[in-house]
C-alpha cells in the first residue's frame, strides 16, 4: 500500500487548472498538491491527474508524467480531469458540458485503473495572456467561427463536490470501485 492518502497533480498555463486543483484537493480533505514539474515521487494511494486542454490537446507535461510513471500507476487509484473552454460554450451549455472528447485523450495515456474522470470548464481571460496566444485563440475562435470573448465557467462547487467523492472512493476498498468505462 502506498503511503499518504492523495496526490493532486496538474499543469496549468493561466492558472484555471491550479485553481480547480486546489478545490478538488480540498474537497479530498487529505490531499497533497503538486504542480507536475514539483512531483518526485507517487508514495500515495490515490493519484489524481490535471490537465488544461490547449489546441485540443492535453499539456506535453502531463502526458510526459504519465508516461514516466505509468508502471506506478498501474497500482494506484488513478483519477483525471481536464480543464477547458470548447469554442461554442455559453452558459446554457455549461450546465450540461461533458466534455468527453477531452477526457478520451487523457486516459489514452493511462493503462491502469482509472476510478474517475472529470471535464471541467476553465476560463478565458485576455488580459492574461501573451499577445501570440491571444492572437493564435482568435484565429482558432474565427476559423471555427466563433467570436473570442472572455468567460469564466470555473466552479468551486463542482470541484470540491467531485473531490469529496474522490475522497469517498479512496476510503473503499478496490473491490468496491468499480472501474470508469473506456470506450474501445
């Protein structure tokens, strides 16, 4: 068995997925949180994995993680989320946002158990951004023909509720979990 209860680690670029880590770290009451260049080692019994999606794409670190510790994780519980703002996403739809387009791309890069996966929505805030990626967002946003405007779809609520039932799952034993479906 491995030694602390829970690891939280993510990659973020303009700080959405830090936050929503923090509340899902949170939500486990008995989590550690690591940014995925501070990780040095998995001596925990559940590893939670965080993502912000760019360009469709999961972060090169966060896949770089898991392929460097996938024999680790192999005997872990493993969760994953993704933190992302699909170029159609208005308020109506955020209610029923899945994103499992996202989340496929992830747990491609995980040959273990995988008790849970989340899409979370972020958010887009250009006053924090360097000029090349506002510009290169706002060609994506025109070729999809979509305007870019600022939006913050984060949620607390939904990121401590998702890490309180991480937290639940961590205290069952492995034969109680039943493991998330993969699509083939």
């Amino acid at each position: 068995m491995a030694g602390k209860r829970a690891l939280v680690v993510y990659d973020t670029k303009y700080g959405a997925t830090e936050q929503i880590a923090n509340w899902i770290a949170e939500g486990i009451n008995d989590a550690d949180i690591r940014h995925v260049d501070d990780v040095e080692g998995l001596d925990y019994d559940l590893v939670v994995v965080g993502t912000p999606i760019y360009n469709d794409m999961p972060s090169p670190r966060i896949v770089d993680f898991m392929d460097k510790y996938r024999d680790v994780l192999l005997n872990r519980k493993v969760a994953l989320f993704t933190v992302s703002v699909p170029y159609d996403m208005t308020p109506e739809r955020a209610k029923r946002y899945a994103g499992q387009k996202e989340l496929k791309r992830l747990v491609d890069h995980v040959k273990g158990t995988i008790i849970a996966s989340r899409a979370f929505l972020g958010k887009i805030d250009l006053k924090e951004m360097t000029e090349l990626d506002r510009i290169s967002l706002r060609i994506r946003y025109f070729l999809k023909g979509y305007r870019l405007k600022e939006v913050n779809f984060t949620n607390r609520d939904d990121a401590v509720g998702w890490g309180k039932n991480l937290y639940d799952l961590l205290t069952r034993p492995p034969e109680a979990i039943p493991p998330e479906p993969r699509e083939k």
